[in-house]
C-alpha cells in the first residue's frame, strides 16, 4: 500500500462516518510531516449548511490545529474531486498537494475552476478511485428506490 493509499483509506473512513449518518459519503483528511492534523466529512445535513463539505471541514481542522490558516506544508486527501467551492478554499490555503480519489465531471473543479489551486500545488487524481466511487454510486443508487 503506497501512502496515499494509505490516507486515502482513512478519508474513505471518513465517508463512511457520512453514509452511516445519512450524508452524501465523501471524506477528507489533512497531513503534515506524516500525521494526520485534520479530518472531516459531508455534515451539509446535519448542520443544514450547504458549505460543510468534507474538504472544508478538514481545512478548518487542520488551520486551528497549526494556528494559522496556511497548510502550504499540508497534503488534503479526499475521496471525491473538489467542488468548485472547496477549491477555492484549498487554493487560499494554500494547500502544497491534494489527492483525491473519484473524479466528478458534473460538479468537480476541473469542469468549472481548474486553476482554482495554489499554482506550485501538485495534484494527484484516481487514489483508490474505485472504492471511492463506488460508495458514491451505492448511497445515489440507494436514495433513488
């Protein structure tokens, strides 16, 4: 298991939290040196806020755990592509690497804000794509019995 596979699983937990509370299952991890500094996932139901998104709680975790909203060290692993939203906030906070698993051609960055990202940011694509995918299609599939 490469490493991000490796924190991509436990953003795939993360999604799991989600689903188990009736989310859209997408979850999201920040990593710094090594460790894990901040995670997060889907509470748009739960706190009736179209902006709680994964990524975004995992960013604001990850901010108050540093002390300061630059994770320019930081790498944010999320199970699905960033909607154009939290590609903003991931370029203002200037995040160094994002990896996701599931690409979302209908509401993903790359469709709409490609360049939303800090421009020195690597980016890596399809991380244990299948498994993320598949635990979006099962809970749409899910919601349209």
């Amino acid at each position: 298991m490469t490493v991000d596979e490796r924190y991509m699983t436990m953003a795939l937990e993360e999604a799991k939290v989600a689903l188990a509370h009736d989310e859209i299952p997408i979850g999201a991890v920040v990593v710094a040196n090594g460790m894990v500094i901040g995670r997060g996932h889907n509470l748009t139901e739960t706190l009736h806020d179209v902006t709680a998104h994964a990524e975004m709680q995992a960013i604001t975790a990850a901010a108050e755990y540093l002390g300061g909203k630059y994770l320019d060290k930081c790498t944010l692993y999320v199970t699905v592509e960033p909607c154009i939203m939290c590609a903003g906030a991931i370029g203002w906070s200037q995040l160094s690497k994002i990896v996701f698993g599931a690409a979302d051609p209908k509401r993903g960055y790359q469709t709409y804000a490609p360049r939303a990202f800090h421009p020195k940011a690597e980016t890596v694509s399809g991380v244990l794509e299948e498994e993320c995918s598949r635990l979006m299609k099962d809970f749409f599939k899910g919601k349209r019995k």
